[in-house]
C-alpha cells in the first residue's frame, strides 16, 4: 500500500501542471458557460454546463502541458 501511495505522489509531482491546468479549464468553462452560454440550446457545446466544463477541462490541461519542461 505505501509504495502505491509514494507511485502516486511521484506521479502527481511530475504532472501537476496538467492537473492545474485541468481545474483551471474546468471552472473556466463552466463560467463561460454560466455567464456567456448559448440561450437557444441550439450551440453543441455551450448549451450544456457538462459539455462546457468538460472541454474547458480538456483544453486548459492541454495548454498548461505545452509549458511543461521535461527534465533531461
């Protein structure tokens, strides 16, 4: 158990700017969803706050990755 704990940590120490950057995208497309959103429900993705939040997710751990150093 404890040397699951300590892969676990490890991993989450190399990847944490993914994961900020994941709860990033993921409050700001619910804002944008919140705030902005589509009215008419005919928009694929801002008509839902699940279809927001989820692709804000998705591109803010995308753009946090790209400033990612990889440690040589």
């Amino acid at each position: 158990m404890v040397k699951y704990i300590k892969k676990l940590t490890d991993y989450f120490k190399k990847e944490w700017l993914t994961f900020a950057g994941a709860l990033t995208g993921s409050v700001a497309g619910y804002l944008y969803w919140y705030f902005i959103g589509c009215n008419s429900g005919t928009c694929p993705i801002t008509s839902n706050p699940t279809n927001s939040t989820l692709y804000g997710t998705l591109l803010g751990a995308l753009i946090f990755n790209l400033f990612r150093r990889d440690k040589k």
